[in-house]
C-alpha cells in the first residue's frame, strides 16, 4: 500500500542499530565474502563502555531515555502521487549528496530497475568474486550499470551504442523487459555464477569491460546451443584468448 520514495537506506540502518543485526561491512579476503558486523556509536561506547557502542547492549532504562527524548525523524505520507512524480521527487530530494547516473537512473519505479536491483543483489558474490571487490562499488550501483547495458544490448538485439545517453534513454522509455529476454540475461547470470564457484579465489579481477565481453560469449553459446558442462576451463580459454588478442 506505501512506497518508500526515500528513505529505505535510512530506516533499514536504524532498524540494524537499534535491534542489534548485523549488517555487512567489509569484504574479508582470507573468508572470501563480506563480514558481518554491528553498527556502533563512539559517543555510547565512551558513555556506556560496557556496551561496546551498541544501543541494543544498553540498559534498558537508557535505550527507553534515547528512545524517547531523542532526535525524530519526519515522515511525509502523499496520497495522490504518480510514478513520474515519485521518481522526480526521489532525484530532487537527494541534493546533499548528488546521485550518480546509475543511482539516478534506478531512481525511476519500474519493472526495469526492480529486475536490474534485485539481479545485482542475487548475484553480489559471483559479481564480488570476478570484478567488484570494494564494497563502495556495490553502494555506487556500479555491477547494476553493468547488469543495465547487458540488458539494454539484449533489449536492442546488440544494435545501436550503450553510452550513457543510451542507457537514460533506455531506463526512462523501456517499462519492462520481455520475459525471454530476461530469461537470457538470467540464464547468463547461472553461467556467472559457475565460472565464479569454480574459481572462488581470483587472484587477478577482470574489469567491468571484459565481464560484459564475457556475458557476450555467454549469451551467443546459450544462443548458439552450446553447452557448457566445464565453466573453470571454459574462463582459463577466455581469459588465455582475450590476453593474446590484447598482445
């Protein structure tokens, strides 16, 4: 019934805070994947040291004190609200600090953007394993541009360019992707995913160029119907190509 035109990262880290979850942080190389940790303040942890800066460690008398005398936020209900003017209203309010042209773009409600986000989420250790190691990437929507312009050269039948003029002009005109085209793209997201469990410690990562070069070969065996049963060997002979092309 409600849409969150902004303020989902707000409500989500104060939630984490205030019941104790953990959230992840930093990626650890010796586990392979993000860690997990609490979110704290400096200023409980130097009032309350016993509670490490953690509001859910507090006493409860103090955690009922913060709760209720302590800084509110304002929340604005509209009833009467269309789709442009949401995402119009997203991009403006965001003014402290400026969107990129990917954040920018996911700022419109659409099939497009929920398919890009929730791809980009599902697939975060395949996309973490291959190119995108700082977790900064992940909150500039760095792998969902590159999900993007795979999916706008899928939507176009790899005809015209994917600048990024192209790319606003596929988010702003494009509602939704066919289901088949989406079925490609996922389908190619599996094969990722296999390259990635095969070889979970990369040692050098490939740049967002050569993953979409690679989710291009993906698509034309897919396409072709060839199938791939050796995902490790079918990367090395990628990668061993593309490097004697490169020389």
């Amino acid at each position: 019934e409600y849409v969150s035109i902004d303020g989902n990262n707000t409500s989500s880290t104060l939630y984490a805070a205030l019941y104790g979850i953990e959230v992840p942080n930093k990626f650890s190389k010796k586990e392979g994947k993000f860690t997990k940790e609490h979110l704290k303040c400096e200023l409980l942890n130097e009032k309350f040291p016993s509670s490490d800066g953690i509001f859910s460690r507090l006493p409860i008398a103090v955690q009922n004190a913060i709760d209720t005398h302590g800084a509110k936020l304002s929340v604005e209900v509209l009833h009467e609200i269309g789709t442009d003017e949401m995402t119009k209203m997203f991009r403006d309010v965001n003014t402290q600090t400026s969107l990129n042209r990917q954040e920018n773009r996911q700022g419109r409600i659409s099939p497009v953007a929920e398919f890009v986000r929730k791809l980009a989420e599902e697939r975060r250790d395949s996309l973490r394993n291959l190119t995108y190691t700082n977790p900064k990437d992940f909150d500039k929507l760095k792998p969902d541009q590159v999900i993007a312009t795979f999916a706008c050269k899928v939507h176009n039948s790899y005809s015209g360019d994917v600048q990024h003029r192209d790319l606003d002009s596929f988010y702003e005109n494009v509602c939704s992707l066919d289901l088949k085209d989406e079925k490609k793209i996922e389908e190619v997201f599996e094969d990722l995913d296999n390259i990635s469990k095969s070889i979970p410690k990369l040692k050098k990562k490939i740049n967002k160029g050569v993953l979409l070069s690679l989710m291009d070969l993906l698509l034309f065996c897919r396409e072709s119907g060839l199938k791939i049963k050796k995902h490790k060997e079918f990367f090395l002979r990628f990668q061993e190509h593309r490097l004697r092309l490169e020389e």
